[in-house]
C-alpha cells in the first residue's frame, strides 16, 4: 500500500465514498451522530457525477412502491427537509403537482395511482375534472381530460441542499478529499485500508455511496457486487424565465412500468423545464445530447403547454441516473465487513437522501458503530439562489452584479470562493452560484468571471473572451 494519505495517521470512524446528494446527507448525519467521517470523491468537485443534473423537483413519495424502501425514505427525507430547512437557508416552493391524463386509458388509471399514494400515506390529494383542471392551469392543451393534484409536491434547488449538508458536516469536524479515487481497500477484521489516488485512508467503516459505480466499487473492495449499475441518460430543455409564468404545478403524466415520463415544471430559479428522457445506455462518464431527441421534447412540451411554441431555449442538458435491473434501492450491510452499499438510487434520491442517510446510520448502529452525538451542532445558512426569496443583488455593498443573466453578484463569487466547500472548477462555481447558467451562457460574463476567479480554481476558466 502507499503512505498514508492521512499525516497523523488518524483513524476514521466512517469513510463515505462519493460526494453526490446521497454521499453528502449521509456524511452530514454520520458527522452529528458523533462519527469523525471523511468523504472520498474522485471528480474535481462534489455533484460531479449524477447528482449534477435533476429535475429538482421534492417529492412526496406517493408514486413510490409501496411499503418499500424507496417510499419510506422519501418520506423520512421530506419531512426531514421541513425540519432543517429554516436553519440552512434552504427554499421550498409548495407549488404542488397534477398528474394529467390526456387519454380515455390514462383517465382510466387515475383512481389507481390516487389509491397507490393513499397506500403511501399522501392522502391529501383531490380528483379533478377537466373544467377544475383547466381552472388551475389555464394555459394546458384543449385534450387534457383529467388529474388529480398533489398538494405536497415541491421545487428545491437541487445544488444547494447538498451543498448545504457537506458544508454542515465540514464545519462539525469531517473531511472531504477531492480528485481521491479509491482502487482498492483491505479489511483486517477492525479497520478498513483504503487505497486512494490520496495514498491510504483508515477507517472502521466504509459506506460506498458511489452512485455510477457503486457496482465498481463493490468489487474492488468485496469482490463481488449483488447488483448492476445500468446508466439512465436524461436529456431536458430549459425555456427562458419568461415562460415560468405558463404553469403553476409540476405537471406530471401518467407513469408508464419504466419511466414517470416527461415533465413540465418551473425551477426554483425562475425557468421551466421539459424532461427528462430515460434512455438506458452502457457509457458511464457521458450523456450525450442528440438534436433529435431535443426536437422531441420541444414537441412534447408544446403538447402540454401550447404556448411554449412561442417561447425561447434558454439551454439543454442531460444527465445519468444509477439505474440498475431491480426496481428497489440496493442498500445493505455487508456482515462481517463494516461496510454498507446504498446503490441504484435513481431520479428519486434528491428527495430521499436525508431519509437514506437515516437509514444508513441505522445500518451502522447495528453492524456496532459506535458513536456519540454532538450536543450543539454549528449551522451556517447557505446562500439563496431562489427567485421567490432575496437575492445578494438586491443588498447593499454586494460588489457588483458580475452574471446579469442570473444575477450573481462577486460578493456572492468571492464567498463561495472561500467557504469550506470553496469549488476547484467553473462546474462547481455553476453549482455554487448559476453563473453562466442564464440566458447567454456566459459569453457577456467569463471574460470578468475569469479575472475574479484567477488563481483560486484548481481548473482555470479556459477561454475567456475579452473587450476590445
């Protein structure tokens, strides 16, 4: 093995294995439960992998099989979510959702899907008709025929939650390593040896939260792995913010035995979005945008809502999920291993993340983690992104609005720049703050972007463009 990446040779009692949503809840709950935890993530920043790309919707759960695994952790995470989400800052938008039948069969299903949510314990949900349907969202097509509304139903801004519950952990004492991929670990029977591009970390327990390559990771510790990760690409369209106005709900269709289809939602930044597809394929690094299938969701949406005919893209984007052939989540303790895999959390973990972390650790205290919790946890609120709450722009003192597009100010930069989770990419400054994200992609603003940024990113804003 290589020297330890570790200069004291500490012992940790938890190593998490990838900082997406799911790796970061769980590093957070592990950390205040008393666990001196460190995070492991080989991309250049946190999010790098799945977690990137979401609809960023908070569900209930009502869809979810029910009595499984998956449903409970949902609802544990959204009630958790309602709890924290005062004290880290983090916005909810209770706009609700409509599941829409635009067919005889799709109507037909509806009292099916409506039990299927009582079954999971979302019972406040309402059969309309087409005439209260329309009364709610007036701009639908003339064809739709039904729904039922679920009032519970919410937009989040998918960056900032686990943004907010790695900072929380950071602050409480773990640690994250970036750009550390793991190779390979040996387990003696008390402590784990884990062999990274950082050299060696110790730690009495594993979590292999490695979403794309959970299964990857399985056999490189275990040697065998119960499960196979099968990449679903989502590919979305981004309207500009104009078009928010032309729905109030996520409007939701009726899910098919694959897929819970395409969806038309605003975003909590003031956009709608079309999407995503779930499109299976073997390539675990890439999701590719086809033209063709973009034209598809342009369609799709106009079906939904016409008068997005007249609107403009503002972007595309397309992300994978962590599929795999079982429908349920693969999370289990590995007896005899210290070890637990929580794999083949598909679209549904943004929403389930805090409930799988409490699940995890549970996992944990049984297997004989060990471990006290922190009596007066630090919080810091994380800065709002949220078109519905303040913006940095709109105080005094703020530096100057740098991205107009999204109105980010260097104030807004310059702290995420040197917070705890400070990014060393503009994909995790994106992440941080939506610069480059609007309308011009960042052509009016990289040149500036790069200038503030300079010698603070590990990979330098390439290609600025400059005035003449």
């Amino acid at each position: 093995m290589s020297p330890s990446a570790n200069n004291t040779g500490e012992v940790f009692d938890v190593a998490v294995i990838g900082a997406g949503v799911v790796g970061c809840a769980i590093a957070r709950r592990f950390t205040l439960e008393g666990a001196r935890t460190i995070v492991l993530e080989k991309g250049h920043d946190i999010l790098d992998g799945a977690s990137k790309s979401n609809s960023a919707i908070l569900h209930t759960g009502f869809d979810a099989p029910p009595e499984s695994r998956e449903a409970r952790c949902i609802q544990a995470g959204y009630q958790e979510y309602e709890r924290i989400r005062g004290a880290l800052n983090l916005p909810l938008d209770r706009c609700g959702a409509l599941v829409l039948a635009w067919t005889e069969e799709q109507e037909a299903r509806l009292p099916t899907l409506m039990q299927q949510a009582r079954d999971n314990a979302v019972d406040d949900i309402k059969l309309l008709s087409r005439s209260e349907t329309v009364g709610l969202e007036p701009n639908l097509a003339t064809q739709v025929r039904a729904s039922f509304r679920v009032p519970r139903e919410a937009l989040i801004d998918p960056w900032s939650a686990p943004h907010a519950y790695l900072e929380q952990a950071l602050l409480n004492g773990a640690m994250l390593k970036r750009n550390c991929a793991v190779r390979a670990g040996e387990f003696d029977g008390q402590q784990w040896h884990l062999e990274t591009s950082h050299g060696t970390i110790h730690t009495k327990f594993v979590i292999n939260a490695a979403g794309l390559f959970g299964d990857h990771i399985d056999k490189a510790l275990l040697g065998r792995t119960d499960f196979e990760i099968r990449p679903r690409k989502g590919q979305f369209i981004v309207f500009d913010k104009t078009a928010a106005r032309l729905s109030r709900h996520i409007l939701l269709p009726v899910p098919t035995e694959t897929t819970k289809g395409i969806v038309v939602c605003r975003t909590i930044w003031g956009n709608l979005l079309v999407g995503p597809t779930a499109e299976e394929q073997s390539d675990r690094e890439t999701a590719e945008l086809v033209p063709e299938t973009l034209d598809y969701l342009h369609q799709k949406g106009i079906e939904i809502l016409p008068a997005l005919a007249t609107e403009d893209i503002t972007a595309f984007y397309a992300g994978l999920r962590p599929a795999s052939g079982q429908k349920e989540y693969q999370i289990r303790a590995h007896a005899g291993h210290n070890m637990i895999t929580v794999g083949a959390i598909r679209s549904t973990g943004l929403s389930a993340a805090l409930g799988i972390a409490k699940y995890v650790f549970d996992l944990g205290q049984e297997a004989g983690l060990q471990c006290t919790p922190l009596v007066d946890p630090v919080h810091q609120p994380i800065e709002n992104m949220s078109e519905d709450l303040e913006r940095d722009w709109q105080r005094p003192g703020n530096g100057g609005i740098i991205c107009h597009c999204e109105r980010v100010t260097r104030r807004e930069i310059e702290v995420a720049m040197s917070g705890p989770l400070a990014p060393n990419s503009l994909a995790g400054l994106k992440r941080r703050t939506r610069v480059t994200m609007g309308r011009c992609q960042g052509f009016y603003c990289t040149a500036a972007l790069a200038e503030c940024t300079k010698g603070k990113l590990t990979h330098p804003i390439a290609g600025a463009r400059h005035d003449d």
